[in-house]
C-alpha cells in the first residue's frame, strides 16, 4: 500500500507554477483582518516566499480563543493573490471547509494535526475532494504514531488526489522540553525511508513554539533534505491573535531564510545525519537511565543516614571510602573506562551522599 502511495504522487515541480525544492510557505497563524493580511503578504512577497498561508478556522485547544474568521477572511484572499501573485493555502477540517475554500480560490489545503488523527474526518475531506485537482498537505498527528499520518495520506490519494504531501510539525508530549512539539526525528525519517517520493516539509513554528528556536529547526530540516518548509510570519507578532510566541516578522524571517544554509542534495548527507541522530537518541536513553540510577542510589543512602542517625554513627566512614574508590576504579579497568575519570565520578558521587546524609542526621 506504501507503495502505491509512493508511486502516486505528483512531483512536487508540478503541483503549481515556479514551486521547487526547497519550497517555503509563510504567513501568518491566522487571518485577523484584511489589513493584517495584506501588509504581512505584501512584506513577505519582498522575501522570495514560494506560497502563503493563513489559518481561516482555528483548531483550538481550548474554547474562547480565537476561533478564526472564518468565511469572511476567505473573502481577503483574492485581493491578497492578486496584489502578490501569491498561491494561499489555508487548513480545512471538514467538507464544509474543503467547499468554501475551493468556492473562494485556496490553491493549496493543508489537514492540520488535530484533524489527522481521526479518521472520520479525514475520510470525509477526502470525500468531499473527489473530482477536484487541488494539492493537499497533511500534518502529522498530535499522537508520534506514523501508520495514522500516512493512513491519513491514503484516505486522501485513494479520494483521486495526486498532488499531496506531508507536513512534520512535532508531537504532542506529557514531558516539558524546550519544544512546544517535540520533533521526535526518527518518525519522519522513517516516513522518508517508506515514502521517498512523498513531499515532506517541516513547521518549525509549531515545533518550536517560540521565535527563537525557528533558525535551528529550519536548519535541521533542510540538513534532513526536507523539501519545503512552512513558517508562520505575522507584521506583528507580538499582538497576533493566535500563537504570538512562535510568529516572527516578515523581516525576520527574510533573515533567516538568507542565513539558512541550503547543502547540496546528497544521501551521504542525509545517511549522516539520520545516523548521527540514532547515536544522540541512545545517548540520551542510557543517560536517562544514568540519572535514574543516581536517584535510586540517593534513596539507599538517604535510609542508611536515617540508620546511622538512628544508632549514632558518624555520617563519613572512611574504610567505606576506601572501599567505594578502590572498587570501582577496578571495574572501571575491567571495562576500558578511564579509573580516574571514573574515581572523579564517584568523589562526586560520595560527597553528594555524605552531604545528603548530614542533612538527615541534623534534623534529628
Ligand atoms: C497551524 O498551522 O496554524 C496549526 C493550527 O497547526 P497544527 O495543526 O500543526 O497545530
Ligand atoms: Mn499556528
């Protein structure tokens, strides 16, 4: 099945006039108003920016924030096209969407990843897109599962639509990290290993949630041999209506789109970095369980100082010391590792203890 997603897309070269790799969508979250629109557009035209976009339906969290325009922005577009030349895409959740879109000359749709991960309502855009040359982008899903976006892909292309691609825009995560979507690399890499012909592009903005972290992610992605990148640009972020945090100004993102450093399309290039992220992600695992194992240590000597305290003994034993240093510099040889890095390691480690073990026993 794969397969025959892979082999039925169009080339990205000839989804609409003058798109190439790298491609980059910008504009900003949403359409606020029609000034808001057009001066961001007209600004962004000056930076060499291939499409644009604009929410016109926000998909909130939570209710009460904006919701978007609605059909009354859909009604900005034409202006905008015509005074930019411009393609728009915009994100559709429904065949009501889809409709209303085409009805008002959206050139490019995008499923945003709220709507990817459930089927019913991707099976029903991909309904109401029978019969319509129109391409189409999908988001990963909020969810790091990968059958569900490219099931999602399926849906669309089994519906006649050649002209479709994938957007990674990170994963929704319990844990609190520097990204606002963690970019979980391994799965659009393994969605590039599947579907090589597939357009993959990336969203930094919704990866990195904050302005700051736009030049990196871009960067990677384009390390990657990503094939476009979508980035959110408002005339003024700090008063967006939506996603303030992540927009950056049409001047902004002019610099880092000259900063940007497009590498030679090369699989040794991609094999590098694929591979060197494999190495970072095991690192990071056995050094989560480095951390893990320091705290299950500190619970033990944190009872052995209640034990000492309990039966007065002195906290530091300096036959114990001796015994802790000795050994473990002896495994350490065993193991190849250097003994005094690794007799460094555990001075560290002791006093940690002995620190720990003194604050037990004072508060008595
Ligand atoms: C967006 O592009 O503004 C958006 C809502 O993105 P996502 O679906 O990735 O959250
Ligand atoms: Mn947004």
């Amino acid at each position: 099945m794969s397969a025959e997603l892979n082999n039925g897309v169009t080339p990205l070269e000839q989804w609409l006039p003058n798109l190439k790799k790298p491609f980059v969508i910008a504009g900003p979250c949403s359409a606020e108003t029609p000034e808001q629109l057009m001066t961001t557009a007209k600004a962004l035209k000056q930076f060499n920016v291939d499409v644009l976009r604009a929410g016109i339906w926000k998909p909130r969290t939570r209710p009460n924030g904006f919701e978007g325009q609605g059909v009354e922005a859909l009604k900005w577009i034409k202006d905008v096209k015509e005074e930019t030349g411009l393609p728009f895409a915009t994100e559709v959740g429904s065949a009501l969407h889809v409709e209303v879109a085409l009805k008002y000359g959206v050139d490019i749709l995008w499923i945003g990843a709220r709507t990817t991960v459930n089927p019913f309502s991707v099976q029903e855009i991909a309904d109401s897109l029978k019969g319509v040359d129109i391409p189409v982008l999908v988001k990963n899903p909020m969810n790091p599962d990968l059958n569900l976006w490219i099931g999602a892909l399926e849906r669309i292309h089994n519906a006649g639509i050649k002209k479709f691609g994938a957007i990674h825009r990170g994963f929704s995560s319990f844990e609190k990290t520097k990204f606002r979507n963690v970019p979980n690399w391994q799965i659009p890499f393994e969605f590039r290993r599947q579907l090589p012909n597939v357009p993959l592009i990336c969203d930094p903005s919704h990866i990195g949630g904050s302005r700051d972290l736009i030049y990196d992610i871009s960067q990677r992605a384009l390390d990657l041999n990503f094939d476009g990148l979508i980035i959110e640009s408002h005339i003024d972020p700090d008063n967006a209506w939506s996603d303030a945090a992540q927009q950056v100004t049409p001047d902004r993102l002019g610099q880092i789109l000259s900063e940007l450093k497009y590498k030679k399309e090369s699989s040794t290039d991609t094999e590098f970095v694929t591979h060197l992220d494999e190495l970072r992600t095991k690192i990071n695992n056995l050094d989560k369980e480095l951390v893990e194992t320091l705290s299950h240590r500190q619970v033990l000597s944190n009872k052995i100082g209640e034990y000492k305290r309990d039966n007065n003994v002195t906290t530091f034993q300096v036959d114990r010391w001796n015994e802790i240093f000795n050994t473990r510099k002896e495994w350490a040889k065993k193991l190849d590792v250097s003994e005094d890095f690794v007799a460094e390691v555990f001075k560290l480690i002791h006093e940690e203890s002995v620190r720990r073990q003194e604050e037990i026993i004072s508060k008595k």
